[in-house]
C-alpha cells in the first residue's frame, strides 16, 4: 500500500525534534517520551495514561518518563500518527478506526456486530488475533502497544428517536473518517457524513448532521448531549483505542526501558477498564438527567439488517479474520 502524508508544520517538527527524547534531570540521565492524543483530560482514557506515566517513572526510578499533551495540543489523530512515523513524537492515542488506512484488517472493529459480547471482545483482543493486528502496523512505522476499552457505539440524533433501523432512513450520520464506518451506516440507510469530532456539537447544534454514533462517556464529555433529544443504545460497534508508539522511538529503547514501558502499559490497561466501566454508568445517568430520552431497542432487527453487509466480506482477508474471531470461545 503506498502512503500519502501531509508534511506537519516546520516550526511544530522543530519543537517537537528538540523535545522528544532525552533530558537532564538532577544530573542523571533521563530519557522523556513525549505522548500526545485528543481527548479531554477528564476522559478514563487520559486517566489510564496518566496512571501509566506515573508508574513508568516509579518503576524506572525517574530515568524513563512521559509526559502528556492532551486536548490535541500538538494535533488531531491523523496528525499524531504522522508525527510519530517521522519520529517527531514518542506516543500517542488514536481510536482504531484510522488505523484501517495502514492495516486494512483494523477495519474489522468498525464492522457491526462482530463480538458477542464483552467477553468473546477482550478474549480476541488480548489473544492471538488481537496481537496479531497491532503486529500489523509495524511496517507504517509505528507499533501497537495495546488497546484501550472504547465501550460500544450507538447512534444519537437530535430530531427524530431510532428504535428499528427503518428510523435511519434519511438521516445524516456523523461518522470518523472510516471507510468501513462510512459503508455500515450507508447500508442502514442513513447518509454517512465524516465530520471532524471536534466540529460535531457546532455540527448537531445547526442541523448540519441529524446525528452521531458514539459511546457515552464520549458523548457526555464532549456535552453534545446538550443538542440531541434521542440516546438508542443499539451497540452496534465495539471500536477500541490503541496506544502507539514510533517504531523510530521504540527501536531506541533499551531492553530495560521497554521492560518498564510495557509493564506500566500493561497495568494501565486494567486500571482504564474499571475507570470505565464506573464512568460509562455515570455518563448514562447524567445524559438521561439532561432530559435525553435514552432508548433500549431490540437488537435483532439491527443484526438482521447488516447481514449483506457481512456477506460483502466473504472471500477477503477480512472474512476470514470475522470467521476466525467468531471461532473465538
């Protein structure tokens, strides 16, 4: 697959170059990992990679650290990812969705009704599968450190309530900018319209788009629940974020470091799933309280409905990888 990058600005690279891997800290050699990422520093995800920086600084005794930019101060998810293939910035949080544009087989998390449940979902990204699509972005530069629970996407709207997928007809629908994400709310019959995340609540406020689909603990930080009327928690994706990190940073690890690196990664990833789960209850009371009408459809009739479009995978390296996620027990 050929690549196509925009250039990010000089004086960005400049201070970015001057920033990104060592410092001096009381005199001791210190090496600084530099992440950046889009989301609001009240997000459980925020949270986690605070938590993860804390304690690679603990466990490294402050000779490895990280430090956060988040409210994309140095740019949005595409942006971030390009920085860190030129190896101007250590880490970064991306939804899996964009990542389709490097590994075509990420695509599979933004088809609908992959997973089970919950547990089939964690069983297959912390198993062979799941590893084996981070391993997949490492020739684009940059490698997959883990995935971070995204909760479910549902669809929001602001005029009119979805309780069948008939109720999408005619309907523009935010979705990120996702190939996959664009053809399933196209093949519900709503028209699919990517919208950068943050012009959506400008976007739903003046009837650009009638709605979105996202999880809860997005839509109640971002306050878009300000400007819909309708919640329909039909849960028809599960697309998790990753933590990546440049391949160009990485290979300068040593063994140690990474050691540490990984290990605080790791504790991150089950300290973010309880934040998560707690804070996805609380984001749910909270938009019902705004006077959003929060709906529980029959799920069927949206299975049913995107059966053709799980045939269209039939034969693709996709299709196997949906046959052998659904083989996961």
């Amino acid at each position: 697959m050929s690549l196509s990058f925009r250039t990010p600005l000089p004086g960005t690279l400049l201070v970015l170059a001057t920033l990104l891997l060592s410092a001096c800290d009381g005199g001791s050699a210190t090496r600084v990992l530099r992440l950046a990422h889009a989301l609001d520093t009240g997000h459980p995800v925020h949270k986690a990679m605070v938590h993860m920086a804390e304690r690679v600084a603990e466990l490294s005794g402050g000779r490895l650290r990280v430090m956060i930019y988040p409210n994309g101060q140095l740019g949005a998810e595409r942006e971030l990812i390009e920085l860190l293939q030129i190896g101007s910035l250590a880490m970064t949080k991306v939804s899996s969705s964009p990542l389709e544009s490097f590994a075509p087989r990420m695509q599979v998390f933004s088809i609908p009704y992959v997973f089970r449940d919950q547990d089939h979902y964690w069983k297959v990204l912390e198993g062979p599968i799941g590893r084996a699509l981070l391993e997949e972005l490492t020739p684009y530069r940059v490698r997959g450190l883990c995935y971070y629970d995204a909760g479910s996407r549902s669809f929001y709207t602001t005029r009119v309530p979805v309780r069948r997928p008939e109720d999408l007809k005619g309907l523009k629908i935010r979705v990120q900018k996702s190939r996959t994400s664009i053809a399933m709310v196209n093949a519900l019959g709503a028209a699919a319209t990517p919208i950068a995340w943050g012009e959506l609540y400008t976007a739903l406020q003046q009837g650009v788009v009638d709605g979105a689909e996202n999880n809860p603990p997005s839509l109640y930080i971002s306050r878009q629940y300000e400007v819909i009327r309708y919640y329909t928690l039909n849960e028809h994706t599960a697309v998790p974020d990753v933590l990546l990190i440049s391949t160009r940073v990485w290979d300068a690890l040593s063994p140690q470091e990474r050691a540490w690196l990984e290990q605080a990664v790791a504790e991150s990833v089950d300290y973010q799933r309880r934040l998560w789960a707690e804070f996805t209850e609380h984001a749910l009371a909270k938009i019902a309280a705004a006077g959003v009408e929060i709906i529980h459809p029959d799920k069927a009739p949206f299975r049913a409905a995107v059966a053709d479009f799980h045939a269209g995978f039939r034969g693709t390296p996709t299709g196997e990888l949906l046959e052998a996620i659904d083989r996961v027990r």
